[in-house]
C-alpha cells in the first residue's frame, strides 16, 4: 500500500512538472519582444476606434500598407501606433498624415538601444471599378457644349471635393476643367453633372468645332478616360 501511494505521489508530481513546463514554454514562445525597432500596428482611426482600419505592417521589408476604402473621401489620415516600450517614432504618431503625397510618407523607428528602422508607408485606395457610359461610338461623334456636359455612369463618387472632369486635347492636355453641379441628379452615384465655373470670366478656352476632344474624370486618385473623342457644336 506504502509503495503504491509513493508511485501516486511520483505520478501527479511528473504531470504537475509536465503542465508546468510546457506552460512556461508556450508562454517564452508567445512573448512579444519589446526590444526591437518596429512598429507592433498601425490603425486608420478617422472612421472612430470601433471601426478603426488596421494596415497591414511589414517587419521584413519595413512597409505598412494602409487599405483605405475611397467612400471616406479623405485627404489626411488619423492614425493610432502601437510600439514597443521605450521605442519612439517621427513623425508622431498624433500627426495627419496625407492620402495622396507628392513624396514617400516615410517613418523612423528608434528603439531603445538607439537602433532605428524606417517604414514606408503605403496607401491603397479602395475603389469600385467605375464604369463611364461613352457620349460617341467608334463610328458617330457626338457633339456637346461649351457651358456644360452630362456624364453617366457607374461607382462614379458623387462628390465635387475629389472627382473632376476635363476636357483633353489630341496630345492628353488639359484644356478645360470642369465642377460637379451636385444638386443637379438624384441619382448621384450613377450620374453627375459637370458645368465650367465663370464662363463669363474665364473664357480662355475657345472651342474649336474642327477638333476633337476627351472627357476624363479623376476621382479620389482613380482616372478615367473616355476612349471615343467628343466635337463641339
């Protein structure tokens, strides 16, 4: 009976001492460590905490990849950082930070030991595939305007802050900018209106009715291009 309640005793302590060291081991392997120069996550918090974008961080090649979908409509981005203790980032974390930028928005890192990384952001507009109805056909020209032109068509944002139309040359210049009369349709996101502000003022674009012209929308950093040219009557 003696020998029989030790190999008890052996037993349960072999399984405690089993539980515990896979449990400490477990734990080793799951521990984040806190003394590297990286950035732990990056969030897009403009739509508010609780619907907050997480961007995807790329340790290896030192990228965050922010999927940022086109209804917000955003110029500058909040956003919220998460990084190991003691590291710091420039720029801060509290400041906007540009959808659209001239230059790389780029972040340096710098842990504790002095180390630093930096991080190249980039953002990825999210925007349904927008369809623009044809004013010609391959073979009839249509003819428009000069003080507005009507244009339909599809996943078209119905906002005049970030979707433009104009009007190009045969060489791709721009020689006309149109703005969105908003008011003008119910049915926004298929159709918008676009009229030239101030004709009266400025009138520096003189149509020439012998050449042929393309309308082109850019819209939230999405372009459009009409592949029939249009006339003026």
């Amino acid at each position: 009976m003696k020998n029989k309640l030790i190999r008890n005793a052996f037993l349960v302590v072999g399984v405690l001492c089993f539980w515990s060291c896979t449990k400490e081991e477990d734990v080793t392997e799951i521990t984040t460590d806190q003394t590297k120069n990286k950035i732990l996550s990056y969030k897009i918090t403009n739509p508010g905490q609780k619907h907050a974008i997480y961007s995807a961080v790329n340790d290896e090649a030192k990228t965050i990849t922010a999927y940022l979908p086109a209804y917000y409509q955003l110029e500058f981005m909040e956003v919220a950082i998460e990084l190991p203790q003691g590291t710091t980032i420039s720029p801060k974390a509290d400041e906007l930070v540009p959808v659209f930028s001239d230059k790389p928005f780029e972040y340096t890192v710098t842990a504790t030991d002095g180390t630093t990384a930096k991080y190249k952001l980039n953002v990825v507009i999210q925007y349904p595939d927008m369809v623009l109805n044809e004013l010609s056909t391959a073979t009839v020209t249509s003819k428009i305007g000069t003080s507005s032109v009507l244009v339909t068509g599809v996943n078209i944002l119905p906002s005049g802050a970030v979707t433009k139309l104009y009007l190009l040359d045969e060489n791709g210049t721009k020689v006309l900018n149109y703005t969105m009369d908003e008011t003008s349709s119910a049915s926004m996101y298929l159709t918008f209106i676009a009229v030239i502000p101030n004709l009266e003022v400025h009138n520096a674009f003189v149509a020439d009715k012998q050449k042929k012209y393309w309308l082109q929308i850019e819209s939230y950093g999405v372009i459009k291009k009409m592949t029939y040219p249009v006339t003026f009557y």
